[in-house]
C-alpha cells in the first residue's frame, strides 16, 4: 500500500485540488441544469411542483411560448439589446483604447478612473441611471430641457422605445471600460517594430491602423466580442431594476422573462423552457467561437 502511494503521491495529490472542485460544479451548476431541462419538459407549476412524479408534456411548454407567449417578441428585443450594446461598446471601447495607448503621463491615471465604472455592481449603476431618467427631476430630462434639446421632460422609462435605449445607453457605459482594457492589453502586445518597418515603408496612420492594428488585434477583438455577446445576451439585474421588462413588456429579455415566468407567475416548466431557449443561444455563440479559434490555429 505504502508503495502504491508512493508511486502515485503526484497524481493523487492533483487529484485532491482538481476533485473536490469538479464535484462543487457537478452540484451547483451541473445538477441545476439538468434539472431544468427535465423539467421543461414536464408540466410544474406551483400547484403540482410538490408532487412525486409530474405529466411529461414534451415540446408543448416550447410550443406553447412560441405560439401563445411573447417569445419571438422578447427574443427578437434580446437580439436587439444585445447587438446595439456590442456595437457601441466595441466602438467606444477601441477609441479610447487607441487613445489611451498612446504615450502621455495621464493615460494610466485615465484608464484606472474609467476602470471604476465596470468594477461598481449592476445593482448600483443601474439604481443611478433609473434616477438620471426619472420624468420628474431626472439628471438627463434637466440637461435636456435646460439646453433647451427637449421641450418637455421625456419619458425615458415609461415610453417602450425610450426606454430600451435607455437600457442600451446604461449598459454600454458599464461595458466601454472593459472593452477597453481588453483591448488596450492587446494593442500593447503589438511590437513597435512593426509600425516603424510600415512608416519606413511609407504607409500612413490609416493604412498602419487597417492594415497592422486592426489585423494583430484581432485575437483581443475575438475575446472582447465573445465575451461581450455572453454578457450581455444573459444580463437580468439591469433590466429588472430599471424597467422589470415594462412597460407593457417592451423592454422584456430572455432572461427577466425566464425569471417572471418562474418566480412571478410560477410556471416553473415554462420558466425553464424560456431559459433553456437562452442557454441554447448561448451554446451556439460559444461554438461558433470555437470553431473561429480553431480556424485561427489551423492558418
């Protein structure tokens, strides 16, 4: 015996640091999603959730979301939410990136107050921003109005329109710092060497950015759209506490739907039948983000 363990002392300790890590998430994460594929295909709602067994229903909560709920409308706003939101945080995110990377005494300052936006919670940027847009008295609407831009106050979270993009410009200022570090990190991976052989060569700041930033950066923008698209497609604290998907579900994601079905209207196979719709899209961005990794590695 003692020998066994003298044999396998090495692998056997690994397997104490990686063993009791692994059963951690087979049981709060991996059993939870399990779970809730089960049970979207069952029908449990808070009259029958105590029961032993529960009727298998099949496809029917699916079929019932889709054809009866506000599926395609909340999964064509999450679309939508999360497109704009990529769109202008990447966007702002590579300027100041750009910006920021070059060689001035504030830069590292600058880039250390920005970072603070991303690293206060959700809950309180999102609690400062639905004050900024309040009708009455709201940060933005005073702006407005004194600049004389709006006539009268705007309706920022009442009027569905409005408010979307009130959920866009919210999110993308929690989002910009961290595309821009991300992409400040990569941009200082590209060596000077580079640039110097290209103005040698005759090329200006536009062919150098198009032709050897945006190229070498490419792996960093990967990473950034990636994440970004995870992030933001599954955010819920932000919309719950600014709009709770109102008004008249204009404003509704996969995500709060998930939850106000569960936990509002406690339907809980439809719950998890909305939120399966939102892991499966997610499933499919993380696949297609590595097949784009093994296509890089392959060339």
């Amino acid at each position: 015996m003692r020998k066994f363990f003298a044999r396998n002392r090495e692998p056997l300790t690994g397997a104490l640091f990686v063993y009791p890590g692994l059963i951690f998430i087979l049981l709060m994460i991996g059993y939870p999603v399990v779970y809730n594929f089960i049970i979207s295909f069952k029908d449990v709602d808070v009259m029958t959730v105590r029961n032993a067994t529960h009727e298998s229903v099949g496809l029917a909560n699916y079929l019932s979301l889709w054809n009866e709920g506000i599926l395609p409308q909340v999964m064509v706003q999450t679309f939508t939410f999360t497109f704009w939101c990529i769109v202008f945080q990447f966007a702002f995110g590579l300027l100041l990136a750009v910006f920021l990377n070059q060689d001035f005494k504030t830069a590292k300052p600058i880039r250390g107050l920005l970072l603070i936006v991303w690293v206060v919670p959700m809950t309180v940027s999102a609690l400062i921003w639905k004050f900024m847009f309040q009708t009455n008295g709201g940060l933005i609407n005073v702006a407005l109005t004194g600049l004389g831009l709006a006539n009268q106050p705007v309706e920022w979270l009442i009027n569905g329109s409005t408010a979307m993009a009130a959920l866009i410009i919210t999110n993308c200022w929690v989002g910009i710092p961290f595309n821009m570090i991300l992409l400040t990190a990569g941009l200082q991976n590209i060596p000077e060497d580079v640039y110097e052989s290209a103005s040698i060569d005759g090329a200006n700041t536009i062919q150098r950015f198009f032709r050897i930033t945006m190229p070498m950066l490419r792996p960093a923008i990967m990473s950034v759209l990636i994440l970004g698209v995870i992030y933001t497609f599954k955010v819920f604290d932000l919309v719950y506490i600014m709009t709770s998907g109102g008004p008249m579900n204009q404003t509704e994601l996969l995500s709060t739907y998930a939850y106000r079905l569960s936990f509002g209207e406690y339907q809980f196979s439809a719950g998890a039948a909305a939120s399966n719709v939102l892991f499966l899209c997610l499933l499919a961005v993380a696949a297609i983000y590595l097949a784009l990794v093994r296509k890089d590695e392959v060339m």
